[in-house]
C-alpha cells in the first residue's frame, strides 16, 4: 500500500512544485534556476527530475519537494505534507501513526479549541451582531474561522479537559496553572485563530468585546512549541498564493483590516497583530521566520499601519528591517486616524485601490514627512541625518543610495554633498561600532570561507572512495576525529550537492590534503594569535611566550607546506 508521501511523489513533478515558487529553465536534462535562498546574478539552483531533488550550490541547501517546501514555506515535514497533499489531491485521512508526536497532539488542541469558539460564536449573537456590524460577511467569518471566548474563567477548560491535562492545556496558552487550579487564557474575547503556512491553528489573538477599562484590547497566545511570534503572520496561510499573484505583501496591524481586505479581494494582505516583523530571514530552530516567507514569496513590500505614534514606530522599524534585507519597501499614507477596514467601509473598494497606487518608497514617504513637520532649517537637517539616513544607509545598491540623495536633496533643498558627507560618517560609526564589538581582534572570514570551499572537496574526496576507512584515516590526521565527526555532522544530509556535482573530486589529492592541513593549521594560529593576546593584556608573562613558541612552530609548518607548492608547482 503506497503511504500519503508515495502518492504525492507520483502525482507532482518536482520541476512543477519549485516553478511555483521560483522561474526555472532548463539545463539539458535538468532545470536551473536563481538561489531563492539568497541573491545572486547567476544561477546556482539545480533540479534533476529524475532524481526528484534538488541542490542550491551558493547555499548548500538540498532536498526533494518536501524539504523545499519546508525551507520556503517555515514548515515542519507535516506541514508541507498537508499543502502538497492538497496540491496533489491526495488524502490524509489514513495518515495517523498509532504513536502521535508531542506536537500533533498539541495541533489537535489547537484545532479542538478553534472548533469551540467557533461554536459558541454562533451561539452568542450579540457577538456575531458586532462582528457583522464591522462590515463581516457570514462567508467571510467562515473562512477566518472568527469564534468566541466565553465570559468566565473556565469554560474552555471544562470543555478540554476530560480529553487534555493541565499540562497539554498551559503548553499552548489555552490554560494558566496556579495553585489554586487551572483558568482560561481568553475570556470574553472576539477569537482569531493565528495559522502556520499550511493552515494549522497554532495560536489565537483575543480581541476584548466589552472594554472595562483594565484589560488590554488584544490579549496574544504566549510563545508555544508551535508558536513564536517572530514565525508567523496572521493570514499567511491565505495570503501566500496571491502574494506570488500579484508580486508584493501587504502588512497591516490588525485582524479586522486583513479580514476586510480580504473580503474585497486584496488577498495578497498579512497582519502583525499580535506578531511582529523579525529581524532576520531565520528565526527560532532555525526555521524561516515571517519576514523569510515574506520575502520568498515577493521581494516588495508594502506597509499599511495606522497613523499614531505607535503605527508609525512599527512602520518605520519594519521598513528599516525589509530594506536591510534588500527588499522594496513602501508606504501607505494613512491619515485621519483611520485604518483599511475603516477606508473598505467607508469608502469603498476603489478607495483602497487608489491608496496602493499612491503609495510612496519609505524613504520618500518618511522625507515629505520630516519636511512637512519641520520648519527650523537647522532641525531639519538633524532630523534627516538622525532619523531617515540611518535608513538609508542599509540599501547596499550604491545605484539605489544615490538615486535616493537626489531625492532627498529635492524635497529637503539640503545640497546632496551634505547628505553624502553625513551618510559617511554614520557608515563610518556602524563599521568602528562593529570592530569594537567583535571578540577577535583577528579577522579570520576569508579563513573560514577557504575552510567551507575545502571541507567541501575534502568530503567529496571522502564519498568518491566510497567512504573507505584509508580516506577516514587522511582527514583524521588532519582534522582529527572530532574534525571528522563535524564533518559529517555538516555534510550527511547534504548527499545531492555531491550526486549533482560535476566535480572530479579525485583528480589533485595531495594538493587538497595540502590546502586542508594549512588551512586547519591557520585557523589553529588565528586562535593561539588571540590567546597569546589575551595572555599580555592580563601581564601573564609566562602564558605569553608558551604560546609565542607554539605559533612559531605553527607558522613554521604553515610555510613548509606553502615552500612545498611552490616548488611542486614551479
């Protein structure tokens, strides 16, 4: 009997499931494409149908479908499978190991609770008359599964717990556990289930339906096993595909605005409610965080928060964040106080339509602002250097940066050579800023970038001679058997870079024995170099100068094996 994976394998081409996420072209019997993992001008991305894999050479990142799936998706294995089981058409319904992990039993939690507030939702209509009152369509509550939180302290808990423990329930912040027993997270709140990228409930945002002036308007599920903050944002899970579509991401702050934009058609919209926009592409267990999905999907970004001093800090610091990572940001000019379901209300569609249009690049956007509300010459001259240039300084296009000091320069009339000079100097502060804090005072990137390009070839050489224990014994002499182990550790699941490689990993062995001892023997040097360092600054004489003999030793063997390549290659 083929199992779910067998299925999907012999539904979908592997070729068909990265196309839809990245343009590929063919290359002989292969495809290829450029890294989704990184930017490059030149493809290194390779997909070989016949062996259902593929291999990014820039990265070193590989795998079949589900594994890229998961890489441009921030899914665990489930997680993929359930959205190319729904691509292929195939079933789960039999998919159900008898021993469930930890974490599909936390999912089915999830699930049971969502199923909860969406049943006491329809049985309350004073909810279901405010959140109709907001313009939501009864479809639309469907789709978003809105529920409700009841009034009282452990409704949800007694509805949980003759199936769940205490424990299950406080793991996933339905439940809070003190001594005098177990209480509901969410109480008298308007429920919106946070998914993943598959459409799992992994979280809830609680929106308080009668303000009694101490609780907060939102109340958040804690991080969970399934849920970080900086993993997710609310309605990705139905904003992926059109995102792809249409080639950008909207963000806005709250539930409400997704839910009407998406009600309109602007489905290619996400929020931060009750989230945040990380600080990288990797977030928690090295899964691709928000931003990473974000900026897989579509490198443009367009940010639509609210007005007040908060939206406005969020904005800026989102943008701040997306242009660091290379990404086109822009900005909607929301003013009046209102938000987009406020504008999808009472304006309309088109009303939403035209402010996407206009909206401008932060830079731009944040410039007319600054300018607008300054009118001291001097202290508008302190405002751009201090709030916006510290932006711009993150655009690594020079092309970008100097398109965008023209524009400055206009809206500003500041002279673009001022704009330059104090660009430089914050240019000048963020790299004394970074020598400062680096631990080692020895800089060792080109080190460790020849140590990658030779552990590379050096474990190649290692599957070409079939993993013969002659050829373990070489890279142990070298490495050692920690040195070996690490090795492995890097390269066992990374088998494809070496299938599709075309690499004569055999030619040249005693050159790329040579390369990898000095290698090692340099990075030993760099490490005795700071020690010896540390040793004078601490007046510890003795400590000093054994360490001064091992890296004259160390240096020695470094330039007997660079004498021996110079006459072999003389």
């Amino acid at each position: 009997m083929f199992s779910p994976v067998d299925k999907i394998k012999e539904r979908l081409n592997i070729v068909d499931v990265i196309s839809m996420y990245i343009n590929v072209i063919p290359a002989g019997k292969n495809f290829k494409a450029k890294s989704p993992f990184k930017q490059e001008k030149t493809p290194s991305f390779y997909i070989s149908p016949d062996k259902g894999l593929y291999h990014c050479f820039s990265t070193g990142k590989g795998g079949d479908m589900f594994t890229f799936v998961q890489e441009m998706e921030g899914l665990d294995f489930r997680g993929a499978l359930k959205v190319l089981a729904d691509r292929a058409g195939v079933s789960l319904k039999d998919f159900n190991p008898k021993e469930k992990e930890e974490k599909d039993k936390l999912y089915e939690i999830m699930e049971s609770a969502t199923q909860i507030f969406e049943t006491w939702f329809k049985e309350t209509q004073e909810i279901v008359d405010y959140v109709k009152g907001r313009g939501v369509t009864d479809e639309t509550i469907h789709e978003f599964r809105i529920g409700y939180a009841k009034d009282g302290w452990r409704n949800l808990y007694e509805a949980l717990n003759k199936k769940y423990s205490d424990k299950e329930l406080a793991s996933v912040g339905l439940v809070k556990i003190t001594e005098k027993g177990a209480y509901d997270t969410f109480r008298d709140r308007i429920m919106f289930p946070i998914c993943d990228s598959s459409g799992r409930v992994i979280a809830f945002s609680g929106r308080i339906f009668k303000d009694d002036g101490k609780s907060g308007k939102y109340v958040n599920s804690p991080d969970t096993p399934l849920f970080n903050k900086s993993d997710v944002l609310f309605a990705i899970d139905k904003a992926k595909n059109y995102i792809r579509k249409y080639n950008f991401t909207t963000v806005v702050e709250g539930q409400f605005d997704v839910i009407m934009l998406h009600q309109v058609g602007f489905k290619n919209t996400v929020a931060v409610s009750g989230t945040a926009l990380a600080d990288g592409l990797i977030g928690r267990d090295k899964q691709v965080n928000n931003l990473g999905i974000i900026k897989r999907l579509s490198n443009n970004l367009v940010l639509a928060f609210d007005s007040d001093t908060a939206g406005i800090n969020a904005s800026r610091r989102s943008a701040t964040i997306g242009m660091s990572l290379g990404m086109d940001v822009k900005v909607v000019d929301i003013e009046g106080g209102k938000d987009p379901a406020d504008i999808i209300k009472e304006f309309g569609k088109d009303a939403w339509s035209k402010a996407l249009r206009e909206a401008e690049h932060v830079i731009l956007f944040y410039a007319k602002k600054i300018k607008n509300s300054t009118k001291d010459e001097r202290d508008l001259g302190r405002r751009i250097k201090e709030e916006l240039l510290p932006d711009l300084s993150v655009i690594e296009s020079e092309i970008e940066k100097s398109y965008f000091i023209k524009k400055i320069s206009e809206i500003t009339a500041i002279e673009e050579k001022y704009i330059v000079a104090d660009l430089e100097k914050i240019k000048t502060l963020s790299v004394t800023k970074a020598v400062k804090t680096e631990s080692s005072p020895i800089p060792s990137n080109k080190i460790e970038f020849g140590m990658e390009e030779l552990e590379k070839e050096i474990w190649g050489i290692y599957i070409a001679g079939n993993k013969s224990e002659e050829m373990k014994n070489k890279i142990v002499e070298t490495a050692g058997e920690e040195g070996f182990g690490n090795l492995f550790e890097k390269f066992k699941d990374r088998e494809s870079e070496f299938i599709f490689s075309e690499n004569d990993y055999t030619s040249g062995l005693d050159e790329t024995f040579a390369n990898f001892k000095r290698y090692h023997l340099q990075k030993r040097l760099l490490k005795i170099r700071e020690e010896r360092g540390l040793a004078e600054h601490d007046g510890n004489e003795e400590r000093a100068l054994d360490l001064l003999k091992e890296e004259t030793n160390l240096s020695k063997e470094i330039d007997k094996i660079n004498n021996s390549r110079h006459i072999n290659n003389s």
